[in-house]
C-alpha cells in the first residue's frame, strides 16, 4: 500500500425485503440507498435485493462474491423473511457486517410511509448475536440520509483489522531495558491481531548504512535540513549526516522487508553502542510514512499502526513525564515526525548519560488528540483510550538537558488524570490529532480487545454486548 495509506473502502451490499410490500418501490429504496453510500466515496460490490428464501439469496451469494470487500451492509428496507436473510448471513458469516434499519418517508399528503424495516431488523439483531456474528445495528430517521459516519467508521475498523493480517513490523534489536511493558508474545500477536515481527540486528543496520549511495545522501541532507533552525549552534556537517544516514538505512530496509511500522532498540542499542541518538533517525523513519515507537514497545507500535489506518493521519508515539490533577505532562526524548511540529524544526546537540548525538526540541502542534496504548494481558489484549486537549507546554527539561524543551505538551484530559492512572498500562501512548475514539472501539470489538475508556465519549455503543 504506497506510503501506508489503505485503499478506498469496499463493502459489498444486500438489501432485504418482502414481495408482498410492492417490490418495485423496494427497489427504488434500495437504489437510493446505494446513491447515498457510492457518493460517500464507499465503493460497492452490490446485488439486487433479496425478497425469497430460496433462489434468491443464492443470486446473491454469487454475485456478492464476485469481487472482494472489507465488510458486509445488509439493509433492510422493510419486513423480511428471515430464512432468506440468514441464508446469505450464514455464508459470510466471519466477515465483519452492518445490520442497517433504512427509515420511511413521507408522502405528499403528509402521511409517513413505513415499510417496516424497524420490524424486520429488530427480527434480526439478537439472533446475529447469539450466532456471534461481528456486527454493528445502525439505522436512520424517516425523511432523513442514511448514518453515514457511522458506516464508514465501522468500515474502517473493519478494513483494518483485515490489514493487520497483513502487518509487518520490524525493530532493532529487542527488549530495551528490559522492560516489562513492552514484552510481547509473537504467537499470540500473529494468531489474535494478525501481525507478523521481525527483528535486524545492529550490524544490518551499520552495512544499509555504509552501502547508500553518497550522492542520494547529500540530496537527502539538504531536502531534510533545509528549515532546520539551531538555537545551540549548527552541528558539525558529519554529525548531521550520520543521522540522516542512520533514517535513510531504517527507511530502505523497511521498503526491502516491507515493514509497515518500525522501533529502535534505544538506551541499549542504537545510543549506547552506534555513536549517535536514535531521535533524529527515528524522526526521518516515522516522516516517511512508518509509525515509529521506542524501546521495542511492539504492543504501542500496533496502536499506531492502528491509529494510522483508522484515521488516514500521521501517528507518532508520546511519553509520560508529569501528571498533575489536571493535566499530563507527555512529550518525547527528542523525537518528533514533521508533520507534528510548530514552526520550524529545533535542533540541538546533547550528551548526558543516556544520550550523545543530536535531537529535537521542536514546538509539538497542539490540538484535539487522541491517544491509544496496546497491552497483553493473562485474558488477552485490552486497549487504554484517552482524549484531550494538547497546550502549550511549560518551560521544562529532562533531568540533565538543557533547553530547549523536548516536543511536549500539557495534555488537558476528558476525564480527571488519577482514572487515567488507574488504567494506565504502559510509559507510552500512540496519538494523533482528532478524535478516532469510535473507530478504536468497533475496531476492539472485531479483534475481541477489551477497552478501558477514558476519553470524552459518552459509554454509549451500537454493538452488541456480551453476557
């Protein structure tokens, strides 16, 4: 997929009825439907509707694998048969699906016309459920467009948790630090998320590095340096082009591999034994379109990736430092895609006890954020959602780095910061700017991830529930 972006979103479509409510005018419902869904920029693989419970829903199995889809829209126009329903429910029954009530309308003397599809999808929701179909029970007013957010929203969740069957992710190295938050099972990644790791040592790392083409990376300096600003001085020229060296090896390597998303192992890795910070390579890699994290942190790489496909944005990855009851200090040891950057990038040299070599005290963008963090628990996953508002960050340092500050905000969170704590299963967050809230819920619902909630959005849902 070019630069990590999915394709236009597919949903195959069947709308369902019964020949004795005129079906002439059923399908002139159905193929408004239809206008309303293609002009929402959702591509169709469609089927005439179903009225019968025999010969019909065969037509419609076959044409409706005729072409592959994210997700299944069944519509229901008005009062059904349900044998015929269940018969193409049953065929595609572990594809993820929208169980949608199509309102009324009125006539032109004032009447409302109901065709009955409150009757026939009400028919249908609690007996999908017991089957353990993956489903989401939207509908529409009479008179009214179809919810098309809410399709779309579900329909990405949907696309993506297809993608992930397809994921790669890849790291240097393994475990930083040791810890404890970061640790993943591969096989249990692969068989419940779909996503596939694949670690390269170091030296890999070194010979991508000396094996780049002199010219390309000069060009490459020049592009990338071009609005850099200095407020400790400029760095020697070597220095600078080491770093990007180090970006551009990462970025080749992951085209070679077909990575989707990449980390570093930092503290023990890249900056304790290459000569430089990972903070800068790190910065050109998750520019370039691959969400990055730190530390091996394979879980909240995964929210990433997830976040970058749901909401079609840049992602980045952001750290606790201070919580007040208020606000939470989050930012990042240096460390920032450009996109997320106000003004100019600020670059400074540091050398401390964790780090040597160059980093980024650029101005992150403030803004509505939503933040997610993936975790493996003894049950399986869970993920911890949170939202707020990102101001200005004070005037801080890490212990033992001068100033600048590191790209950081005072997030000012939806709910009081000690429930977030409660929650908080990790030192990392992947986050982006907007509000993805319901598309991280349908799309935990399809891959059975338990939610923790700590954003704005009233615990409110359409899908179905369990116990």
């Amino acid at each position: 997929m070019k630069n990590n972006q999915l394709p236009k979103l597919k949903a195959g479509y069947v709308s369902f009825g019964t020949m004795f409510y005129e079906p002439a005018n059923l399908i002139k419902i159905s193929a408004n439907a239809e206008k309303q869904l293609e002009a929402a920029g959702i591509e169709l693989v469609k089927t005439a509707p179903v009225f019968g419970e025999t010969v019909e829903p065969e037509r419609a199995i076959g044409e409706l694998k005729a072409k592959p889809w994210d997700f299944l829209i069944i519509n229901i126009i008005n009062w059904i048969d349900t044998r015929g329903v269940f018969a193409v429910l049953h065929e595609f029954r572990h594809e993820p699906m929208i169980l949608y009530s199509f309102g009324g309308f009125t006539d032109e003397h004032g009447t409302l016309i109901s065709p009955a599809a409150g009757a026939g999808s009400t028919s249908l929701r609690l007996p999908m459920q017991l089957m353990k179909l993956k489903f989401k029970y939207l509908f529409n007013a009479p008179d009214s467009p179809m919810n098309i957010d809410g399709i779309i929203k579900f329909g990405k969740a949907a696309q993506v948790m297809k993608a992930l069957r397809k994921a790669r992710l890849g790291m240097v190295g393994f475990n930083d630090m040791g810890l404890y938050s970061t640790g993943y099972n591969p096989t249990r990644l692969r068989n419940d998320l779909g996503v596939e790791v694949e670690s390269v040592d170091m030296l890999q790392l070194q010979k991508k590095m000396v094996s780049l083409d002199d010219g390309d990376v000069t060009s490459a300096i020049q592009e990338i340096t071009k609005n850099w600003e200095y407020p400790h001085g400029k760095p020697k020229g070597e220095v600078i082009e080491k770093a990007i060296r180090m970006g551009l090896a990462t970025i080749r390597i992951c085209e070679e591999k077909n990575f989707n998303a990449f980390s570093y192992k930092c503290v023990e890795g890249i900056d304790s034994e290459m000569g430089l910070t990972h903070a800068i390579p790190a910065s050109i890699v998750n520019s370039a379109g691959y969400p990055y994290v730190d530390e091996n942190d394979l879980g909240n790489l995964t929210a990433e990736l997830m976040l970058r496909w749901l909401s079609g944005n840049q992602t980045m990855f952001i750290e606790h430092y201070e919580h007040h009851p208020e606000w939470i200090l989050l930012g990042e040891d240096g460390y920032c895609p450009w996109d997320f950057i106000d003004g100019n990038p600020q670059i400074k040299p540091v050398s401390t006890v964790l780090l040597d070599g160059l980093v980024q005290c650029s101005n992150l963008k403030k803004g509505r954020m939503t933040l997610a963090s993936l975790a493996e628990t003894n049950e399986g996953y869970q993920m911890h959602i949170i939202t707020g508002e990102g101001r200005e960050r004070p005037e801080w340092v890490e212990m033992g780095v001068p100033l600048p500050s590191w790209p950081s905000v005072k997030l000012f969170t939806d709910v009081p910061v000690q429930r977030i704590l409660n929650n908080v299963q990790s030192q990392h967050l992947a986050m982006t700017y907007g509000s993805y809230v319901e598309e991280l819920k349908n799309l935990c619902y399809l891959l059975d991830i338990k939610v923790m909630d700590d954003s704005e959005v009233v615990a409110t849902t359409s899908l179905p529930q369990k116990g």
